[in-house]
C-alpha cells in the first residue's frame, strides 16, 4: 500500500532536508505544504496519511495546525519536526496529539529509528534493495536568502531554548527576517523602531571570511520585570540593567553564533558585549544616519511569556562576508540529507 507522507515546512531547505531522509524504497507518495492552511488543505485531499509538521510557519502555525487536527478529528499521525526545542514547546505538542518531537536538524537514522518505534515504516512496503528514488524533484533549489533563514531558525531555537531554560519562561520564536540593504535603512525593516526608548549593548564577530556585529535591543522599560527572574552576582551601585542585558548578550549572541557556526562549519569568535545606550531609539544606538554601506541583516525577535515582553538579536553582517556566507550555505544544500535504508 504506498502511504502518502506530507512535508509542512515554510522553508524550502527545510523540505529538501526532509524529503531527502526518509527511508530508500519506502512505498510512499510525497506531498509539500508551505504552511499550516496548505498542510490541512492537502489532509483534507488525502495526501497526509503521515505528517511531518513544522512549529514556526507564516499565515497558520504548527499548533494551530494540531489544533485544528483534533478539533476536526482528522486522518492524519503529526510528527513534529521543528528548531524550537524549548521543553514546554515539546510538551505543549505531544499534549495536542502529536506522536512524537523531533529537534532540528534531524538525521535520517533518527526518522527511521521513530518510523520503526511506531510502526509507520510497515505500513507500506519498504524494498531495501529498491534504487533511491529522488523525491525533491518538484522542489527547486532554494535561493540563498530562504536557505539562510533555515540555518538562523535552527540556531534561534538553540538560543531560545537556553534563554527559556535562564529565565523560566516560554520563548515564541517568529520567523527570523533576513534582508540586505544600507547600514542606514535597515531600522525601516524593525518592528521595534517605533519611537520607544531602548537600551543595546554590541558584540562584534568573525571567522572563514564571515565578519559582523550583534546587537542586542529590549525596550528599556522591560528591566524591573527581568530583575527578578535573572540572578546576577553584581557589585554594589553596579547597573543593573547594563548587567542583565550584558548577560543576555552573551547567552544570545554565543548560543545563536555557535547554532550557526555547527551548520554552516565556520569557528566564530565574538567580542565582549559594549554598551551602546540606554532609553534611546533604535535608530540613535544603531546610529546609522552616516553609515550607506550595505549590509546582509538578521532580524530575531525573542517573544518572552512571562514577563511578556520582547528581545530583539539583530546580526549584521558585512557586504564582503556574502560570497563566504553563500558558499557555505549552498554546501550545506548539496548535502542537505542522504536516503537511507529502510
């Protein structure tokens, strides 16, 4: 019987990874959805006997997805595939009836291994000796924007997960926003430059040809709230607030860099944090006014629950760092997973 398997995954890399690791001569007929409306449209067609569901998608999100599931009882087993790999998210998942959780990047032994340990790899006949049939042909190669979006959401997920772990709280994790453009237009692409008074400190980063600077921005009303959920062993009369936001820099900055340079195979070394201000604007502590150089830009919002506020991580990263940074991204989708025996 061939099993129709549906991939649901806003990022192109993120399908071709997905598509490539499920098991050689599985009997199966792969479906694609970009977010979570296609993905229930194409349940609703049949095509999701088994679904491979991600959690941080545009237009309908991966729990509303399991959300609507239930509601409507639909025909479908949901595997979760996603970067956030906070706990609550894991358990918040498997109490809408997910079958089981699985932290990008995943090897294709791992979706084998949890095939078995359900047994949805007997539900269609699996010919080992069958030739490895392509199952990406429908999906073109991601461009290079989109595909560096994957990598980032991979590593937001590690550093949210450290920042959740730190602070107690649930972290929502958006779609990180990747743009190019002038140093001093890219405050036009910040949810956060509305005016309000902020506070940033910098680090600046390189390696293999990558270089940049990460700026880590709160809402300088939001330091009361985080005073008591952080433990900070400060001096007497030391700032607070540069203390927290200084701590907060190390954990963002050191965890989302490393969840990058694991993927992408370049050894970053960061500077310690420099204050850039306190209750400013955006546009002021980034002070971009002078600066017309272009820019590849990251964009990461940290959505706390409690307190529910905002951190913002945003990486910038030099015009000359492109053609490395490219390289190495289309590398990763040359090997982006390899069909394995099922």
């Amino acid at each position: 019987m061939t099993l129709a398997v549906l991939i649901c995954d806003d990022s192109g890399l993120a399908r071709r990874q997905m598509a490539r690791s499920l098991p050689a001569g599985w009997d199966i007929e792969v479906s694609f959805a970009e977010d979570g409306k296609q993905a229930i449209d194409a349940i609703l067609q049949g095509k999701g006997d088994v679904l491979f569901l991600d959690l941080n998608m545009p237009v309908m999100n991966g729990y509303e997805v399991l959300e609507r599931i239930r509601q409507d009882d639909l025909p479908t087993m949901v595997l979760v595939v996603s970067g956030d790999i906070q706990a609550e998210a894991r358990n918040r998942v498997m109490a809408a009836g997910a079958l089981d959780f699985l932290k990008k990047p995943v090897a294709p032994e791992q979706i084998s291994d949890v095939l078995k340990r359900y047994g949805i790899l007997s539900l269609a006949s699996c010919d080992p000796d069958t030739a490895p049939e392509s199952r990406d042909l429908d999906l073109p190669s991601p461009d290079f924007q989109p595909a560096l979006r994957e990598v980032v959401n991979i590593a937001m997920g590690q550093a949210g997960n450290r920042l959740s772990e730190l602070l107690g709280t649930f972290i929502q994790l958006p779609v990180p926003d990747v743009f190019t453009g002038p140093y001093n237009k890219i405050t036009q692409h910040l949810p956060y430059d509305d005016g309000s008074a902020m506070s940033a400190v910098s680090h600046g980063f390189s390696g293999n040809g990558v270089a940049g600077e990460a700026v880590v921005m709160m809402r300088a009303d939001g330091f009361a709230d985080l005073e008591s959920l952080v433990s900070l062993d400060m001096p007497e009369g030391s700032n607070s607030e540069t203390g927290i936001l200084t701590d907060l820099s190390e954990l963002l900055v050191g965890s989302c860099l490393k969840g990058i340079s694991h993927q992408l195979d370049i050894e970053f070394n960061h500077s310690y944090p420099a204050v850039l201000g306190h209750g400013q604007e955006c546009s002021v502590l980034l002070d971009c006014e002078a600066n017309e150089q272009n820019v590849l830009a990251i964009n990461i919002s940290y959505n706390l629950s409690t307190p529910d506020m905002d951190c913002h991580l945003l990486l910038l990263l030099t015009e000359d760092s492109i053609p490395a940074l490219k390289s190495r991204v289309d590398m990763l989708m040359q090997d982006s997973g390899a069909d394995t025996s099922c």
